[in-house]
C-alpha cells in the first residue's frame, strides 16, 4: 500500500509504532521496522548515553528506517534533539509539547519531522513550522493525551493541512487502519497492540494486563495536574482517579504518587505502584503475537476492506 507516508518515511506499510516511554526500546523498533512498518525508540528521560546506544543497537538489528520518539517535556530534551541529528536517525516524532524550536535543524540534518498533536490549532502551527507529517492523536490513545476522539480529530486535521497526516488512537486492527484512511489519514500510528507482541520487552504482568482488559477497563488519571494520562483500571490508578474525584489527593501528592510510576509498571510489574499506561482499544487485543504476524495481519485485513 503507497501513500505520501510509506514514500516520506521509505517503508513498505504505511504504520508507525507509537513512541511510548519506558516501553519502546531497540528490539521492539527494530522488530517493527523489520516488519516493514516504521519502529521508534522512546526517548522519554531517559540519559542520553543510553539513548545512543538503544539507537546503535536498531542500527545493528535493521536495515529499514526507524525513529526516536523526544518527549517535550523531558529535561534531556535539548540533547537528545542533538544526539538525532549525530546518529542521522531518519525520523523523529514528538510530544507532549511544541517541537517547533527544533525543526529547523533536523530538516537541515535530513530527519523527517513528525509531531504528535491532540488539536487543529497545533497542527497547523507545525505544518508552517517545516513538519512534514503530523500524528493526529484521539484521546482514545495510551498515555499523555489530549481532549479530542480520533474520528473527529483526523477529518478536521486532514481537511486543515496539506501535509500527510497519520491516525492514532484506537487502532488495533485492519478496520481501524481501514477507517482512518476514510477520515482522511494516509498511515496509522499503533501503540497498544505492539504493547502485546513478542519482541516487547515489558513485564509479563503488564501484557496480562492488556490481554485481560475489556472495553471499559482504561481510565483517565491527573486531568486536574494538567497531563492527563490513560492507564489500565488498577487498584492503583483506582485510588488516583478516586482522590482527584473526592479532591482527597491534592495535584501535588497526585504528582508525587506518579512520580516513576511508569518505570515500575513497565520494568517491575508493580500493580501497587506503577502507572500501566495504554489505549481504550486494549479490549479488543487477545493474544501475543511476533511483530511481523501483528503488521501483516493488519494490512491483509485493511487492504481487503480498503479494496471492496
Ligand atoms: O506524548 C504523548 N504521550 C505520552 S508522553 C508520556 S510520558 C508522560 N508522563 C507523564 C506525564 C506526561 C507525559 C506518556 N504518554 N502523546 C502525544 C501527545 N502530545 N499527546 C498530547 C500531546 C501534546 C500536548 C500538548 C502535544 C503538544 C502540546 O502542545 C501544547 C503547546 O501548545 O505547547
């Protein structure tokens, strides 16, 4: 399948993974990419030494293109902007903030610019700040997010920009693919459904998690601290969603509650204190699969529907 995104980016399918912190390391990336997607490794908070040698390790494990994910809001952002353009990774994606400061030197370093918005008013801005994609990403999706559902977000972002745009939230199979690109999307953003392949490397716990979730089983936690973020529903993010409810947590003990929240659930499993972020489509994910089965599966079930 060729869009504007597979002929940007040089990959076979039109699918990029979600850039998620603590979770999307070099064996997952590369496992994507190899698949003919497009891989990221998450650059979260992570020192910048590790960073390079995450990035040297997909280097080593694929050919094919893959990405870095920089969160704004983290402190080594500036460095890690910087460590892109000296690894020559071929495409970064942000968020959680505005990347336009950066832009400039990554499209003179030759690195295709993918910001991730949750809004038309910030899509815009970075189509006149040089991006050449941008994700459009529903709240449906995992983690930090933003107000607006996929299926109203991509029709409008498509209709506002000229340059390709890419659907995230929600999407976990090849009617999702197949429905994005009825809104308008030329490729898809996925991070939930690789959350349950083989090659990631997150705690058995956590892909439990996932395989056992129903529909109604994620919840939305620190709206009052300003970063809402999607988790799966347990005794811990429970306790958080009651005490920003019932205001028994004040912003600031929420902050502190959640601080390192991601590293427990992603690396110790710790349902008592981790944050076990990912998307409201986790019900519909039953089984743990290589990443080359998830991506082809994907597209036979998008290309079938797309062709009728
Ligand atoms: O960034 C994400 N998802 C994330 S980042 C993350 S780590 C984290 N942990 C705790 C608190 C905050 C982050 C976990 N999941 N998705 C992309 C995304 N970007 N969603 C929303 C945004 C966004 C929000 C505001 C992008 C730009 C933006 O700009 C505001 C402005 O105007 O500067």
């Amino acid at each position: 399948m060729k869009t504007r995104i597979t002929e940007l980016l040089g990959c076979e399918y039109p699918i990029i993974q979600g850039g998620m912190a603590w979770v999307a390391e070099h064996t997952l990336a590369s496992a994507v990419s190899n698949a003919g997607g497009v891989g990221l490794i998450a650059g979260g908070s992570a020192p910048i030494d590790y960073l390079r040698d995450q990035i040297r390790k997909c280097k080593e494990e694929t050919s094919k293109p893959f990405g870095v994910n920089i969160m704004m809001m983290s402190p080594n952002a500036d460095d890690l902007a910087q460590l892109c353009i000296d690894e020559k990774v071929a495409v970064v994606t942000t968020g959680a903030g505005n990347p336009a400061k950066y832009i400039p030197a990554w499209k003179e370093a030759g690195i295709k610019v993918i910001p991730v918005i949750p809004s038309v008013a910030l899509a815009k801005r970075m189509e006149r700040a040089g991006a050449d994609a941008v994700v459009a990403e529903g709240t449906e999706s995992g983690g930090h997010i933003g107000e607006n559902t996929t299926m109203c977000l991509v029709p409008q972002v498509a209709d506002a920009l000229e340059i390709p745009v890419i659907a995230a939230g929600g999407i976990a199979d090849g009617r999702g693919i197949a429905a994005s690109f009825m809104l308008g999307a030329e490729g898809v953003q996925i991070g939930t459904r690789f959350l349950a392949s083989e090659e990631c490397q997150i705690h058995p716990t956590f892909k439990e998690l996932i395989l056992k979730a129903k529909d109604t089983d994620s919840v939305v936690t620190g709206r009052y601290t300003g970063h809402p973020c999607r988790n799966i529903k347990t005794k811990f993010s429970k306790k958080l969603a009651s005490g920003e409810k019932d205001g028994s947590l004040t912003p600031d003990e929420f902050e502190e509650l959640t601080l390192g929240s991601l590293r427990k659930a992603v690396q110790d499993g710790n349902l008592d204190e981790g944050s076990f972020l990912c998307g409201a489509i986790a019900g519909m994910i039953s089984d743990i699969k290589p990443c080359e089965t998830i991506v082809r599966e994907l597209m036979e079930q998008a290309e079938k529907l797309l062709s009728k």
